[in-house]
C-alpha cells in the first residue's frame, strides 16, 4: 500500500505541472492586466507596479519565477488586495471552503445513500419512483438557479435563515444544502442501482436462504458491496464540490477561495488565480487518492502490486 501511495504521489506532480502551466498561460491570454483602472494611471507608476511584480520581464521568464517560488510554497502577494499575500488569504478562506464542501459531501453522503437504499428495498414502487424523479430533476438544476431561489425563499421572505454572509451554524445551511442537492441526487442514483444488483447477488440470496433478518441482510452484506461505486464517485464529488463553490461562495457572499477566485479572475489577480487553482488541484489528487485506498479497503478483491 505505501508503495502504491508513492506511485500515485509521484505520478501526481507531473499532472499538477500541466495543470500549473496551462492555467498560467491562459489566464495571462486574457486582455487586461491588474493595474489597469478606468482612469489611467501615470506612466511612470505603471512602470513602477509592473517592476515590483516582475510583470516588466518576458512571459516566459515571469513563469520560471513563478514556478522557482511555487516549489518554494511561495504563492506570491495579491495584485489587488496589496496588504495581503495569496498564502495570507487563503489562510482565512481554505478553512471557509473545506468546512463548507465537506459539510455538503456529508450530507449528500448520508441522504443520498439512504434514499438509493429506500428505492432500491422499494422497487417499481411509489417510493423508488419518486426517489428516482427526485434525483433526475435534481441533477438537472445547476447550483446559480437553486442559490437564489433558496435564499429568496427561507432568508428574504420567511425569513427563517440568513440570506448571505459566514460566522454561525444559520450561515452554513442553505449553502451547504445548495451545494449538496446535485450531489445527493447523483448518489442516490448511484446506491440505489448498486443495491439492487447486491441484493440479487448469489451471496445475498444465500444469507436470506438461512433466514437472517432484512435489516442483517441489508446492512451485513448489501451495503458493502452496494457502497463501492458510491466510493468511486466520491473524488469526482469532491471536486466538483470545491469547483461548484465558486458560484455558491460568490451568490452567498462566503469569504472562501472560491469568492477569491472570482474575484481575481475579474480583476486580473494573477497569483490569486493561480493560487487557486493549485490548491483545487492539489486537493483533486488528494481526495482520488484516498478513494482508491478506501476501495482497497471495503473490497478485498483490489490488491495493489507492490
């Protein structure tokens, strides 16, 4: 297993360099630049800001420095917030945003599955019918239409959460649940056809043969079987929860990377594009690196060679 991890790990700083160097170049393609304002500044303090942040250099010298402080953990100071480096922000807003994609990845964990089961145990009934209408007409609503109608609905006119902002648990709730509600959708799917086929399983019918409960047949020898492609997806999940906070950070004024992401991206920030895209990179290969050892773990037919 530890050389296994290796591997991956190793493989992994290859995919990251790619993407590092692609991001960097595109975001550099786009018109505009960070220093540049409705009214233009004094030649001579545009040249000045271009000296102090290298931006006076080749292109390409410009991303040999960048990569030299990158492997260095240096991200850079922020073009647009200048009081602050890019490591200083994301001190304050990576916290913000694991805590709001891991509360969500929880939930849609533990509804998703549960509903795949209850649809699965009901098949062809009432109950699997509207689980399975549910999930289709859930993956199909992108995360900027379900934002503002849920804060629309429970922070402006009922009232009963906060439309915007970060601090408290009342905070978390409509964007946790707005970023969730796809995901739950996709793993209910995903368990409730992994269910159906563990429970017509030859293993399965033998332990009902000898009489063992539902709930024994069920929990014991369904869901271990049935979790796995659930467990597959979770990596996927777990970007597209960090990539589709973006929008989410941005609609409920969450003080994460995402919003910084936005923000630099508009504004030509370069090093805090940048930044963001390493660290959502990073986490990318981590969480498909820990799915892969789950999977070892939860199914005894994966072994890896040594």
């Amino acid at each position: 297993m530890l050389g296994f991890v290796l591997r991956r790990l190793a493989g992994a700083i290859p995919t990251i360099f790619i993407v590092v160097t692609l991001a960097y170049f595109m975001i550099r393609a786009a018109p505009g630049g960070p220093f540049d304002l409705e009214r233009p500044l004094d030649p001579l303090i545009m040249e000045n800001l271009n000296a102090a942040f290298n931006l006076d250099k080749p292109l390409w010298q410009q991303y040999l420095l960048y990569l030299g402080n990158l492997l260095q953990g240096d991200f850079g100071p922020s073009f647009t917030r200048r009081d602050f480096s890019v490591a200083d922000l994301f001190a304050v807003g990576l916290p913000v945003s694991v805590t709001l994609g891991g509360l969500a990845l929880l939930l849609a964990l533990v509804v998703g599955a549960s509903l795949g089961v209850l649809a699965a145990l009901r098949q062809n009934k009432g109950a699997d019918y509207a689980v399975v209408g549910i999930a289709t007409f859930g993956i199909t609503i992108p995360n900027f239409v379900v934002a503002p109608i849920l804060s629309l609905l429970f922070g402006v006119w009922m009232g009963w959460l906060p439309a915007g902002g970060w601090g408290t648990p009342a905070h978390m709730v409509l964007p946790v649940v707005t970023l969730a509600l796809p995901q739950i959708a996709i793993i209910a799917r995903l368990t409730r056809g992994a269910t159906i086929e563990a429970l017509r399983s030859n293993h399965v019918r033998t332990a009902r043969a000898y009489g063992l409960p539902t709930r024994v047949v069920v929990i014991t020898h369904t869901l271990r079987a049935a979790i796995l492609p659930v467990v597959s997806y979770l990596g996927p999940a777990a970007a597209a929860l960090l990539t589709g906070s973006v929008v989410v950070e941005t609609i409920f004024g969450i003080p994460g990377i995402g919003r910084y992401f936005v923000q630099g991206a508009l504004a030509r920030d370069y090093t805090l594009v940048m930044g963001t895209v390493v660290v959502i990179a990073i986490f990318v290969v981590i969480f498909n690196l820990l799915v892969d050892i789950a999977y070892a773990l939860l199914d005894p037919r994966v072994r890896y060679e040594r």
